[in-house]
C-alpha cells in the first residue's frame, strides 16, 4: 500500500507542479496579448524618401542621356557627304569617259 501511497502522492505533485505551469502560462498568454507594440517607421520613411529623390535623381540623368543619344542616332549618317560627292564625281566621270570612248 506504501508504494500506491507514494505514486499518487507523486501525481498529485506532478498535477500540482503541471496546473501552476498552465496557469503561468495563461498569466503570460494575457500580458502577451494585452501589450501593444507601437512601430516607429518615421526612420525608415527618411530612408524611403532620400532613396525616391536619389532615383528620381538618376532617372533624370537617364532620360538626359537618351536623349542626347537619340539626337546622335537622328544626326548619324552612314556615309559622309564628301565620301558620296567623289562617289557621284566618279562614276559621272567613268560614264562620261565610256560614252567618249564609244564615240
């Protein structure tokens, strides 16, 4: 009979120590959900706009460029006009000398 004794004084003990634990628990649990967490984002707004302006920034310098580049490939020509003036001058001569020729 000792040793029944002694296991349900043992889990009488156990469910004691288990019940404070769920109640401690259940303290925590309340305190948890009763604190509000106030978020300061006031830093990180800074942050977002600094990098805003420095984007704005750099897409201003993009569309600068492009610009100036799309310029460049309107003025772009694939021969120079003196390169086509000889061109004209010599086939006009090769004719000229073929009709005499012939003639």
């Amino acid at each position: 009979m000792t040793k029944l004794e002694e296991l349900t004084a043992l889990l009488v003990n156990e469910i004691n120590d288990f019940n404070k634990g769920v109640e401690k628990l259940e303290k925590i649990s309340e305190q948890i959900s009763a604190t509000k967490i106030k978020m300061d984002v006031s830093e990180y707004k800074s942050i977002i706009e600094e990098h805003q302006q420095q984007m704005a920034i750099h897409k201003d310098i993009l569309d600068r460029f492009e610009g100036r580049f799309n310029a460049k490939i309107e003025q772009a020509k694939i021969y120079p006009t003196w390169a086509v003036v000889v061109f004209i001058v010599t086939l006009l001569f090769g004719f000229c000398s073929i009709v005499y020729s012939a003639f």
